[in-house]
C-alpha cells in the first residue's frame, strides 16, 4: 500500500534504501526488486501491460460496517505462522486499528509469535495484554 501502483515502485526501486526502510523489506528483497526494475526487458513487459490496459494499480479492500479495533494499538513480536507480518499489519489496519512498532503503556495488544523478541517482555513488565496467534486471528475475524 505504500506506493499503489507499480510506476511509482518502479521510481521507488531506483534507492535500495528506500524500499529497505520499509517494513518486511530487508536488504536482500530490496536488491532483487532493484534488479527487476533494472532489467530492461522487464520494464517493456511492464509497459506493454499498461499500454494494453492492464490496471497496475493497488486493490485495497475495505471493511464495511463496524470497525472493532478503532482507536486500538497493536505490536507484532515474533513470527506468524498463518500470515505475514504485512497481512496482519492490514488486518489490524481494516478493522480501525493501527500497528505499531514498540511497546507502550498506551499499547492494547501485544500479538506474540514464535520466538518473539524482547517486545514480549516488555509487554509483560507494562502489564499489556498478550496475544497468541490463534487469539489475534479471532480479534480479526480469520479464526
């Protein structure tokens, strides 16, 4: 969702940093994007696409009706079997929530994964409510 259209990842792609900074993307996912936008014949594939009217543009979906996680604070620690850490970021952010990347006294959840980091004990030692992944898929209605 960061960039919405393949254009403007395309410009993106041109600063590994830039695509590194953003969450989930590490140095070696930054690199091989770099590398297919670098690939001439990849970019003519791509722009053919776009002159034959494929839409290259992002589809978000959107959740009507109540929205049970606004106003909420949620921190992912660990690894998520069912869902990437993006899925869940979109999860929490469809039903009003947001994701955040410390723990705070004003955090709500704290969504534990295997072999989660120090976040897990700082939820604790600020009395934050945990949850495992079973509890977060029910709080977003993918049990």
């Amino acid at each position: 969702m960061r960039y919405g259209t393949l254009d403007r990842l395309r410009q993106a792609a041109a600063s590994e940093t830039e695509l590194a900074d953003i969450h989930g993307i590490g140095e070696t996912i930054a690199a091989s994007v770099q590398k297919f936008f670098g690939d001439e014949s990849n970019r003519r594939v791509l722009d053919e696409l776009g002159r034959l009217g494929v839409d290259l543009t992002e589809r978000t979906a959107t959740v009507e009706g109540p929205k049970p996680l606004a106003g909420k604070t949620l921190v992912l620690t660990g690894t998520l079997a069912g869902l990437t850490r993006e899925a869940a970021r979109e999860a929490v952010e469809a039903l009003g929530g947001r994701v955040t990347a410390s723990v705070t006294r004003k955090t709500d959840y704290v969504v534990v994964g295997d072999a989660p980091g120090s976040k897990a004990d700082d939820a604790r030692r600020l009395g934050v409510e945990t949850l495992d992944e079973a509890a977060f898929l029910r709080l977003v209605g993918q049990a």
